[in-house]
C-alpha cells in the first residue's frame, strides 16, 4: 500500500455515518460549541496483515457517542444506529478495499462531570490495497 490506507478509509466511516446518523459526526474533535448529541470517529489502531503477498491492514476502529439527556437510551440508540450502519456491511472507499467492518465491543459511562453519557464502540475492519 503505497499511501496510509486508513485515509481513504476514515473518508468512508465519516460517510457511511453522516448519510446513516441524524446527529452531527466530527472527525476526532468537535467543536467546543457543538451541540449534544454527536459523534466523533476516534482512534484508528492499524496493524500490517499482508497474506499470499497481498497487502492488507488490520485496523480498530473507535467511535464516541456524547449525550447529556438525562439517561443512557439517547447514547445507547445511537450506537445501535451506528452498529445497523456498520457492522458487517459494505463500505466504499477510494484506493482501498474493505473486506469486512464488524462491531468488537460497546461500552457506556459517565464522564466525570456526572452529566455527559460517553459511549463508545470499537469495531474490527480488514482492509487491502484497491
């Protein structure tokens, strides 16, 4: 893979998200005004996984859900609309293939100001050179 696959996929994460998720998704960081509820697509942890001299990547994918209604339904209803959007269904990305997006984990909390419920899901996706 002669660029950083995981470009081409982060473009394809944000857009399967924005076209599936009627609230605002960020890339990282949103704005320090942006109002609740929103997504952030965080962290993308790659590891090399060549087969039969093939390039491919393995990669985790993190997403954040932020919401400060009064329980955990809104986070938790988001992550389900993230999961129906993602989990084991077909993404387009420019100069690289997906093989497969599946969900690894989910989590949900509170962050320590007490008042914004912070979930978030880890999913697995294989990528190769387009």
């Amino acid at each position: 893979m002669a660029t950083d696959p995981t470009l081409p996929l982060n473009a394809a994460l944000y857009g399967a998200l924005n076209a599936a998720l009627a609230v605002p998704v960020y890339d990282i960081q949103a704005p320090q005004d942006a109002a609740f509820p929103y997504v952030t697509i965080g962290e993308l942890i790659s590891a090399p996984d060549d087969t039969k001299g093939e390039p491919a990547m393995d990669v985790l994918a993190t997403f954040h859900v932020w919401s400060r209604s009064r329980s955990s339904a809104e986070a938790k209803g988001i992550m389900a609309q993230i999961y129906a959007a993602l989990h084991m269904k077909p993404l387009a990305a420019t100069g690289a293939t997906v093989n497969w997006c599946r969900m690894d984990v989910q989590q949900t909390t509170i962050d320590p100001d007490g008042i914004t419920h912070h979930a978030l899901a880890r999913y697995q996706i294989r990528i190769e050179a387009a």
